[in-house]
C-alpha cells in the first residue's frame, strides 16, 4: 500500500501522518469500514468543525472541507476494498451516514455536559 499524500491535497491540516502504518493502526481500532471513516474524520476534523459540519451540508450545517472527506473516501477504500458486488457509491453512503452519526454524537455529548 501507497503513502497517501495527505499534505499534498490537504495543506491546511499541518503534520498529519497519513502513512499506511498510521491507517493500519486507525483501522485495528476499527470494527468496519465505516467505523475506520469516521475515526479518521475525527483525526481530520477538529471537535469544533465536526459541531458545525456534515459531509453533504444538509440540515443547516456547513460541508465539511471536500479535499480532507476526499483523503477519508480513498483511505476507506483502500484499508477496506470493495466485496463483490459492492459499488463504491454504495460503500461511501455508509460511511458518510457513519461519519455524520459520529459528528451528531459530539453535539450530543456538549449538551449533555
């Protein structure tokens, strides 16, 4: 597995280690594809971006940056290869319906506090 150039698309997010051993220890945290993308959205995203934010931009919240949800898809993708039968639109709807539930948890969470 390649190193996936987080600093190249994504510049904004300083020093993150994108590294296929990185990936490998979010992805023995994780139970399934979904679950790692949401894991790594958490790395990506700061707590404050993820209270403002959803993938699509839906439900009065803002899109969350397009070149970072890009990194999530293509690291879901490549520590989690598509089953036979699966299509990748399929697969990535999962996994944002998974990274909005993880987002909508931490607003929980503020306003339980």
């Amino acid at each position: 597995m390649a190193m996936l150039a987080l600093q190249d698309t994504a510049p904004n997010v300083p020093a993150f280690n994108c590294s296929t051993t990185y990936l490998m220890t979010i992805k023995m945290q994780s139970c399934s594809r979904q679950n790692f993308a949401a894991h790594l959205v958490k790395q990506l995203f700061t707590d404050e971006e993820r209270r403002l934010s959803n993938v699509s931009g839906r439900a009065n919240k803002q899109k969350m940056d397009a070149t970072r949800i890009a990194v999530v898809k293509a690291a879901s993708l490549q520590m989690y290869p598509l089953e036979v039968g699966e299509t990748i639109e399929k697969a990535w709807a999962s996994c944002i319906t998974a990274i909005d539930e993880s987002n909508r948890r931490l607003n929980r969470k503020k306003m339980c506090a």
